[in-house]
C-alpha cells in the first residue's frame, strides 16, 4: 500500500515535469517566431532609371532607422516621392507624430521633391500590387506613374 502511493506521487510529478517542460519549449518556440516577425522586410518598388533605385535605397536606409517602422515601399519619380510605411502595432498610438516626423526627415534630405507619405494598410497593399505588376510585366515609366498617381488619389480619398 504504501509503495502505490509513493509510486502514485512520483507519477503525477513525472507527469507535471513533462508537462512544464512542454510548455517552456512551446514558449521558447513562439518567441523565436516573434523576432523573426519583427525583422524590418524593406523593400523597394524599381524601375528603370538608376537614379531613382537609388534614391529609393537611401529612403529605405533612412526610414530603416526608425524603430517605429516595420516595413516600407517607396517609389519616386523627377519631382514626387510616393511611401507607403507600416507602421508597428504598439506605435499606431501615436500615428499622426510618427507621420509627421518620418514626413519631415524624407523632405529635409529631398527639399526639391514632393513627399507623400501614406500609413495606411490599404495603400501599402496597392503598392505591393504595383511591384509585383512591375516585376512581372514590364512596365514603362508613363504606365507606373498613371498608377502611382491612381493609387496617390486613393490615399488623399482616405485621409
């Protein structure tokens, strides 16, 4: 009788022990897949002149800076620059500061340029669909900027 019992206690810790081994596991797992999450994906909408691949690049670096910022499309013609920034879930509190200083650092670097910067969701899907059309067609410059004017008239409609 006794060694039941003493069996029956060490049975229920074992059991215990596995379980809180399980979920410290599942705990460390899910905390990986958080950081892979919050790795900046930034990417670039480009065309054919250099130039603006470049300008584009130095926006990304300059925006990558920002630790509000979680991912971003950019897309700039002779006058215009166009940006589409998610903005981090914690963050969006203060939407309307972070607009106004990401606004601010793009139009001290580029004061010849006409900045519009959207955080909205919706344009930043359009934008994706934009890179994805003008990677996989090409696309002239009069064909990006018809549609990057489209999409510019959208996020005016929201705001």
């Amino acid at each position: 009788m006794m060694n039941e019992v003493f069996l029956m206690k060490h049975r229920n810790i074992s059991v215990l022990h596995i379980v809180i081994i399980l979920m410290i596991a599942t705990g460390c797992n899910m905390a990986n897949n958080n950081n892979e999450k919050n790795n900046l994906n930034i990417k670039n909408v480009s065309h054919l002149d250099m130039n603006h691949v470049n300008m584009e690049s130095e926006i990304e670096k300059l925006l990558d800076k920002e630790k509000e910022v979680s991912d971003v499309k950019v897309f700039d013609t002779d006058k215009e620059i166009f940006i589409a920034a998610e903005i981090k879930q914690m963050d969006r509190f203060r939407i309307k500061e972070i607009e106004k200083k990401l606004n601010n650092l793009i139009k001290d670097k580029y004061p010849n340029h006409n900045v519009t910067l959207s955080t909205d969701k919706k344009i930043f899907l359009e934008l994706d669909k934009l890179e994805q059309k003008a990677k996989n067609t090409n696309m002239n410059n009069k064909d990006l900027e018809k549609e990057i004017k489209r999409i510019k008239s959208l996020s005016e409609e929201l705001t």
